[in-house]
C-alpha cells in the first residue's frame, strides 16, 4: 500500500428503535445486523433521530449523517448496501 493510497471509509449508521419496530420484523433486523457484521458498519441504536414524522410514515436511518428511507425495509437494506458498495 502506497503513502496516498485511497482507504475505504468504514460506514457509519444511524437507526431509530422506534422506527425498526415499526417496521422491521425479526427476520430483516437479522439481515440488518449480518449486514452491519459483513460490512464493518459502525452502528449507533438511537431511541429518536428527530425525522418524528416520517418514522411513522416509512423504514429510515442515517448512513453517514445522510438520511435514507425506502417504502419497505427490504428497499432500505438495499439502499444501504448500493450507498456502502
């Protein structure tokens, strides 16, 4: 590896546990967290993102201080992995 060679930022991510239990069930928080293990994502549970409206309304976090959302979680974990790939 050279002097300036170009490292891979580790991800880091955000979820509210009020919005991955409205719409996470337990077999997308377990592709969740293998995502979160095979990729190295850094990851803080937050009781509250302060996005109130739109975590009744849709699945979301914060991927690197980005907000992401989708209609079903399975488009977020998608979304999560396109962003971090």
């Amino acid at each position: 590896m050279g002097l300036f060679s170009i490292r891979k930022k580790t991800a880091k991510l955000q979820v509210c546990t009020n919005n991955l239990n409205l719409f996470f069930d337990d077999e997308m928080i377990e592709e969740l967290e293998e995502l979160i293990d095979e990729k190295g994502i850094i990851t803080k549970e937050m009781d509250c993102l302060d996005y109130c409206e739109e975590c009744t309304c849709q699945p979301h976090a914060l991927l690197n201080k980005k907000y992401i959302y989708a209609e079903k979680p399975e488009e977020l974990l998608n979304i999560i992995k396109e962003i971090i790939s």
